[in-house]
C-alpha cells in the first residue's frame, strides 16, 4: 500500500502555502498512480478555513488518484488544532467522486454535513469528534451503505456539537440499513447508558463480531442491561473502555465470559462530574 499525508505547519500557513497546490503537485507527480491511502492533515488555519476548498480539489482531480481506497480529512493533533475546531464542509462528494473507496475518515464536526451518504463500496466509515449533530447522523442512518463493514462514530456532546438523542441515534441500530455491518461503534457519548440498553436485545447485534460502546460514560445501568443479553453474550469483542463501572460490576462481566475490554475505570459518584473522553 502507497500511503501519503500532506499537512500545513504554522510557519507554512503564514507563508501562504496552500492545501490545493500541494495536492495539484501530488496528482502530477509518478506517486499519485499508486496512491491508494491519502490523509489530509492541517490544511492550514483549519480553525478558519473550512474543508470546502480541498474537497472541491480532490474531486477536480479524482482521476489523478485511480488506486485510491483509503481517505482521511483532519488528521491533526490539538496542538495544530483542537477538535472541536476543526471546520470540514459537505464531504459527500467525495463519496461520489471516488467509487471504488473503501475507507473513509473524519476527524471534525463543526459544519460537518454528509448528504448525500451513499457508496456502494465503502467498507469503513468513522467520524472522530467531540459531538456529532443530529443532521450527520441522520443522513448515515438514512443513506445506502450496501458494503459497509465498520461504522464507528464519536457521538460526543452536546456542548461540542451533539443535538441529538436516542431517538435520534437508534435508527443507526436497525438491521437492513448496513447489511454486511460487523463492527459497530456507538461510542465517546454523554448518553452511553441509553444506547447500552436500546442495543442490548437489537436484532443487529446477530450480524456483528464486534460492539463499541468504549469512551463515554457508561455506569452499571448500561452494564446491566448488556449482560442480561444473549445477543451480546454472542459477541466476539464487547469494548467498554473507559467507564464508571462499580468494582462489583466489573467482577460480574470478568466473570460471565464475555471477550469485554473493561479497562480504564473512572471514578466518580456525581453524574454531573461523568464525562466521555473527547470533549475537550
């Protein structure tokens, strides 16, 4: 595999570098033929620029990139820009431009949108964020993702983004919409117990290998509806990382034999002072 990333620095940013010009450089250098993974990092100012201009480019040049299958729009750290900062833009047209991806992901949410959210061949979609809004979710929930395999998405918050509710998410847990669906990642969300209980007994669980509900703020409420499952004792992998689990709940899942990833328990007796991991 032919994997590359293009990013803008501080000083480069001031410099006038631009996002567009080096992928213009990459479409006609001998490399972009056997690209087949491109993560897009620092587009320079990401806190003020939005995604538009590099989506508008990548789909200009899609034919330059006929081996592509992986993407990445966002990569970058906090010290380049926070998350909850990062400004993307309508992405889905690069699901349109590029047929034969296999993996998507973004990091960032504000102004995120996906519609519409269609890919006959997309195997992988994950959204890395502080709060994923409603709009977002309802268009994956409603879109046509025939081949998808993994859909992982970082719910969040509502202080950084999420407006949603259960309601809102379990349309994502009905069986049909991602037929060949085998990971299923509902995870870093202020409402982890919720969604623990709507999952439990959800018919979809009989298709997946692996359920992600790691990163929020899951408590015994959840835990409990989860092992009282069948469904979910059918589970190769059940990731419930970073949690506020009691000792005694934790003893319960090492020992019902489930393949449960329970490490990283958080402390602390007040909701109020319950938080997933990637809020900022």
């Amino acid at each position: 595999m032919s994997e590359m990333k293009l990013t803008i620095g501080y000083d480069g940013y001031e410099e006038g570098k631009k996002m567009q010009e080096m992928l213009e450089e990459l479409a006609n250098s001998p490399a972009a033929k056997e690209l087949t993974s491109l993560i897009i990092g620092d587009w320079g100012g990401s806190y003020e620029n939005d995604s538009s201009e590099i989506v508008e480019t990548l789909v200009r040049l899609n034919g330059a990139f006929p081996q592509l299958r992986k993407l990445f729009i966002g990569d970058m750290d906090g010290e380049e820009c926070e998350v909850s900062w990062i400004l993307q833009s309508n992405l889905a047209p690069l699901l349109t431009a590029y047929p034969e991806l296999l993996s998507l992901t973004i990091k960032g949410s504000s102004q995120l949108e996906l519609e519409p959210a269609r890919h006959e061949k997309l195997e992988e979609l994950v959204i890395i964020c502080g709060g994923l809004n409603a709009d977002v979710i309802t268009s994956i929930s409603g879109g046509h993702f025939p081949s998808l395999k993994k859909l992982e998405l970082y719910l969040g918050v509502d202080d950084y983004g999420f407006d949603g509710d259960l309601e809102t998410v379990r349309p994502l847990m009905e069986t049909g919409k991602f037929p060949a669906l085998t990971y299923l990642g509902l995870k870093n969300s202020e409402i982890q117990d919720e969604i623990a209980i709507a999952l439990a007994q959800a018919p979809i669980l009989d298709q997946l290998h692996t359920l992600d509900l790691s990163m929020g703020t899951l408590t015994d409420k959840g835990a409990e509806a989860l092992l009282g499952s069948d469904k979910v004792q059918k589970l190769q992998f059940l990731n419930l990382s970073h949690h506020y689990l009691s000792d005694g709940m934790m003893k319960r899942i090492e020992q019902s034999g489930l393949h449960a990833d329970i490490s990283e328990q958080q402390d602390s007796e007040d909701e109020d002072y319950r938080y997933p991991v990637l809020t900022e």
